[in-house]
C-alpha cells in the first residue's frame, strides 16, 4: 500500500480507538483495501450489487398410496351458490314489476 493511500486511511481512523483497523490493513494492498471499502459502504447504505445463490438439496419424501391422507370433497361453485339462494329466500311474494303512472 502506498504511503498517500495509507495517509488517507488513517486521517479517517481515529487515534487510539481504531487502532485494531490500522493494524488489520497493514499489510493489504491499495486495490484489495479499497475493493474493501467500497463494498464495506454499500452493505451499510443496503446496496445489494453482488448476486449470491444458495443451493439445498433435500430428499424428496412421499408417502405411501396408503398413508396419504384423503382431501375432503369440496362442492362445486354452483352448488354453494344454490345453496346460498335457498337460505337468503324469503317466504314473501315475488316481487312483481308495477309501472308508475305519470
């Protein structure tokens, strides 16, 4: 590392409490402290540039034609709306279309 990137380092680090630091960089380069840097400030700003992929494998498990539990039948969308109808009903008179005299 050079000695004006080592200066510039350590006007940003404060005496006596970031000591750890100057030690940790003493002995990187310019380019890998400053790849450092740039990709230190964009994980705190929440910058995500650097694509990861995680890959699991997991055996697949399927149980048994006999063992597998059985889905309650479900009734058709007709049906549940029949079913609607006959419960809103009211025992009145159909309504019977009057018109107005004017």
């Amino acid at each position: 590392m050079s000695d004006k990137v080592r200066k510039k380092l350590e006007a940003r680090l404060r005496d006596g409490r970031d000591e750890d630091l100057k030690e940790a960089t003493a002995g990187l380069s310019s380019g890998v402290l400053s790849e450092m840097v740039r990709d230190g400030m964009r994980l705190m700003l929440g910058i995500r540039t650097k694509m990861t992929t995680e890959i699991k494998e997991r055996p697949l498990i399927v149980p048994p034609p006999d063992n597998r539990p059985t889905l309650p039948s479900r009734p058709q969308p007709l049906e549940i709306i029949l079913q609607q109808k006959e419960k809103t009903a009211s025992p009145s008179r159909p309504t019977v279309f009057k018109p107005s005299n004017r």
